[in-house]
C-alpha cells in the first residue's frame, strides 16, 4: 500500500470516529476521558492509589506508576521530535451542524463545526483543547498502554477492565479530533512495549509473557 492510500485511510477513519462526537452522550464520554488522562492523571493516581491501599507491594506499585510515567516522557520526547501537526478540521457531510461564535470547543456544545461562506457546515474542529502542537504518538495512548500492561499484572482479575478503560481512552482522541489513527496506534505500540521491556523492573509479567522473577 502507498503511502498516499495508507494517510487517506488514516484521514477517513479520524473522520469517521469524529462524526461519531455528534452525539452528545459520546462526545461528553470522549470528553471526560480526554481530560482524565492528560498527563497520564489518572495511571499515575491509580498507581498511587494502589501503592496507599496495597502496603504489601507498595513498591512494586510505585515502580509500575514510574514506569508509566517514564513512558509517557518518552513519547513526549518522541512527539518533539517528530513534530507532526495536529489533525486540523476534519471535513463532514451533514450540513445541520451548530456553529459556536468563537470556533472552539466549549463544554455546552457537543462539537465543533467551521462554515463556509454559504453558512453550510464543512468541518468539525476538535472538541478539546490540547497541551501541545504535536500529535505523533499519542501521550494519552502510550500511556494508556503501559498502565493496562503494569495494572494488569498486578490485579489480574481487573486486567480485562483495565484493557477496556484503555482502549476507551485511546479511542476517545479519535473521536474529539486531536489524534490520526497512526498516531493512537504508535502511541499504544510505544506504551506497551515500555511496560514488557521494564516489567522484571515492576515484577510483573515478563517481555514474553512469562512471570518476571
């Protein structure tokens, strides 16, 4: 596949999953989770929380909630260097969109929609405001990632909850418009390497999926 087929396909999925912010009941989903994991907030609280509430292997918590961390570094340093520009305005066919006045996203308004000169809707813009110009990868998805990797090791029976939460979260920035696909995947292939290569670190399962000792 050509490159020029493999970005077409990257700009028609992040035009579908943003279609889907049209709802108000999703978008303030993707919303909510956008917001909680900025900065890998809510790994890195959930890491802690864990190490408070579990005395028994507090260390193995705190070094699971540093690895996520240090694995989001990563993908910021990546994202620096690679500069690759935000997804702007994706195109849309529904011609009924609403319009705020300032062309931002606000809380009240489930999308964000830019008018052509005829008044009729051309493109949704993004439905939250980011804490950087780069996009590739995906903060929110390496770490996303790593924490379903490290959490999962260590609550088993919560591993397929966390996966969810997760994918969730990566999802989440196709549909409020921030993030290509590649992006997400890059950003999910990062976090999840990070946490298999530094899981003797946090004594959870090792890069081949047998138990770090």
């Amino acid at each position: 596949m050509r490159y020029a087929d493999c970005a077409a396909a990257d700009r028609g999925l992040l035009a579908a999953m943003r279609d889907c912010g049209g709802r108000p009941g999703v978008a303030g989903a993707a919303r909510a989770l956008s917001h909680a994991g900025e900065h890998g907030a809510l790994w890195l609280a959930a890491g802690l929380a864990g190490a408070a509430v579990d005395h028994r292997r507090r260390s193995r918590w705190l070094r699971a909630t540093a690895l996520i961390g240090t694995a989001h570094l990563a993908s910021l340093c990546l994202k620096w260097t690679v500069r690759r520009a935000r997804p702007g305005p994706v195109p849309v066919s529904a011609p009924d969109r609403r319009v705020p006045a300032s062309g931002t996203a606000s809380p009240g308004v489930p999308q964000t929609v830019r008018a052509d000169a005829a008044g009729s809707a051309a493109a949704l813009g993004p439905l939250v405001r980011t804490a950087g110009p780069y996009s590739f990868p995906s903060s929110h998805a390496t770490s996303a990632a790593a924490a379903a990797v490290v959490f999962g090791a260590l609550l088993p029976a919560a591993e397929p909850a966390v996966a969810v939460l997760a994918a969730a979260m990566c999802v989440s920035r196709l549909v409020v418009g921030v993030h290509y696909p590649s992006d997400v995947a890059a950003g999910a292939a990062l976090g999840g390497l990070a946490a298999r290569l530094g899981s003797r670190w946090t004594g959870g399962r090792g890069p081949c999926g047998g138990r770090a000792e």
